[in-house]
C-alpha cells in the first residue's frame, strides 16, 4: 500500500494545478477531487480539461445543496440581518475540507492537499495553521476553523512557494477572483434577486437625529461613505436591521478597542489566554491592528482588548488571533466598544 498517497482540492486553476506538479515532486501519489458547488459546467470542463492534462485522475462531486445551505444562504441572510459574510471561511471550514476528507477516507488515502497558500506547523503536540512564505498570497485567515483532525493529515505544497513564480510558469493568465457563486452579479443584483426588493429606511446619527433615507440597509457595509447622499465627513457606523436603519458617524466613531467574539475555535486556550502579545487580523489583506491583544474568555466566547483600535470592525466578520506567524484561534465578531 502506497502511504504516499494524497487526495487534492483541485479547480484546474493556476495554484491547484502548480500543486499537482509540487506534490510529484515530493512522491505523492495524487487523486484529484472537484466539488461541483454552483453547477457552473464551465468550470467542470475547465477542470476535467487540466486534470487529463496534467494525467492525474480527478473524481467530481456535487455539493450544490450543502454549499446553497451552509454558504449561499448564510451570505444572503447575513446582509439580510446587517451582518458581513465570510463566505470563504465558511465555505472551508464547512464544504471544501470536510468533503475532502470524506472522499479520501471512503477511497483510504491517507493525505489532504488544496492549492491554498499555507503552512502547517507542530507545537506541544498542536496542530496550527501558519502563514505562507509568500505573505502577499497568504491564505491562513481564512483558515482558522479548520480542526486538528483536518490539520494533522494536511500537506501544503504551496506554503513555501512565491505566487509571482507560479504563475510565470503557467500558460493560464486567469486568476479566480471575488467570490465564486455570484460569478459575473455584482452583490447588490445578487441579493435583490435572492432577498427581494430592498427597504428604504432612516439614516440615523449616533444621537438618533434623522439625516436621511438609505435604501436598504444589505447595500451597506461599515466604514462606507459613498452612496450615502450625506454632507461629507459622514460614514456608516452601525447597522441596526432590525428597525430598518442605517448608523452614521465620523471617523473616530469606526475605532474599537474592545472586539466580542463568538463561535470561537482555539488551538490551545491555556497559551491563548496567557499570551499578551496577540496579533488580531479581522481583514485577510487589510487594515488591521498594529500593535498586541489580550484575549478574556466569557461565557459566549471571548473578549479582546486591543492595544491598538481596530477601525470598522464589522459584525459577522471572522477575527483571528496570530502568535507571531501562528493562527492560534479565532470567532466571529459579535459586538463592540
């Protein structure tokens, strides 16, 4: 029995398909798996395509329902409830790494891939999510939920390789960009057409003075200024969905200090709560702390308090806990002050 064996995630883009030639390298034998999850034949064929081309086998299967319950819809009704989605977290924590694993235990493989840029490292007999070489591809933020059980038989043939070089040595020129069910649908079109008509309702200050009318709170993320037919200055603060209103402030009011979380994942709590120099990352590339965090437990989850103010935290966004270049946990924003 080959113990060399691997089964990878595989969309016959640029990275999974560099993944399959790192992988050879290394005396893996592979086994491609394409999860059908929108029913998008395009991107079937494309993978079918790459597969014969690369001669590595490739089974499909479909999880159109799953994905349409766990991801499409957990997008929709978070906007619905004024909150912000991470559907690629959730797509991962929840579809793309359970099915893998499923399908290499029912064919007996022993190894999960994926064309992600990450590492993995070991620590105390723990199992972490660590960040890529490549800093500017880094994929580990979206990552954080993934279980020990997942970790501990995942390879990573990306997480030492500079995105720029892979893609020089590709033919395809396409990157996957966005996210993948709304294809070419910008979000708004998306979520009229899976939500209905949008609600106009009051803009609001922080004192509850009316300064305007918005057109329905989904169309609206914190932080945003535009589209908000305010003098300017002014920019969405809150989110309150359940009276149909739209918060707005200045930039000060955006800065947090102290972040709620909830649906926490922590690798080892012990050496979460006695760390006090956390790193918390709540955008995968952008704006995010600079300086160190303390992490509370409390009876819904945890509580942050950070040495630098987070600007617009949103809630519904993942917020995730680095030690040095470790993802050593994470949770769902809930609430903050």
């Amino acid at each position: 029995m080959n113990e060399r064996r691997v089964i990878l995630g595989f969309s016959g883009g640029i990275d999974s398909s560099a993944a399959v030639s790192l992988l050879r390298d290394q005396g893996y034998d592979i086994t491609a798996l394409t999860l059908d999850m929108t029913g998008d034949r395009s991107l079937l064929d494309k993978a079918q395509r790459r597969a014969g081309e690369l001669s590595v086998p490739l089974r499909v299967r479909s999880v159109r329902d799953t994905f349409g319950r766990e991801v499409v819809d957990y997008f929709t009704d978070s906007y619905r409830h004024g909150r912000t989605p991470a559907p690629c977290t959730r797509c991962n924590s929840r579809i793309k790494w359970p099915y893998l694993a499923a399908e290499a235990d029912a064919l007996g493989i022993p190894f999960l891939a994926t064309g992600h840029y990450f590492r993995i490292t070991q620590q105390n007999g723990k199992y972490y999510v660590t960040r890529a070489t490549d800093l500017r591809k880094d994929q580990s933020y979206y990552l954080w939920d993934l279980p020990q059980e997942i970790l501990a038989r995942t390879v990573t043939p990306m997480g030492n390789v500079i995105k720029q070089e892979v893609a020089a040595q590709s033919s395809d020129r396409r990157e996957s960009m966005g996210i993948c069910f709304l294809g070419r649908e910008s979000v708004c079109d998306f979520l009229q057409r899976r939500a209905g008509a949008f609600v106009s309702g009051e803009i609001v200050d922080s004192e509850g003075r009316t300064l305007g009318r918005h057109d329905g709170v989904a169309l609206y993320t914190i932080g945003q200024k535009r589209g908000l037919n305010l003098p300017g200055g002014y920019a969405v603060v809150g989110i309150d969905a359940e009276s149909n209103r739209l918060i707005v402030g200045t930039n000060n009011e955006l800065f947090h200090a102290t972040l709620e979380a909830g649906q926490c994942r922590l690798v080892d709590p012990d050496e979460v709560f006695a760390t006090r120099d956390l790193q918390v990352v709540i955008r995968g590339i952008g704006r995010n702390p600079a300086a160190g965090a303390v992490v509370i437990p409390t009876r819904s989850g945890i509580r942050i308090e950070l040495d630098d103010p987070a600007w617009a935290p949103a809630i519904g966004q993942p917020v995730v806990l680095y030690c040095g270049d470790r993802v050593v946990g994470g949770g769902i924003l809930e609430g903050y002050r």
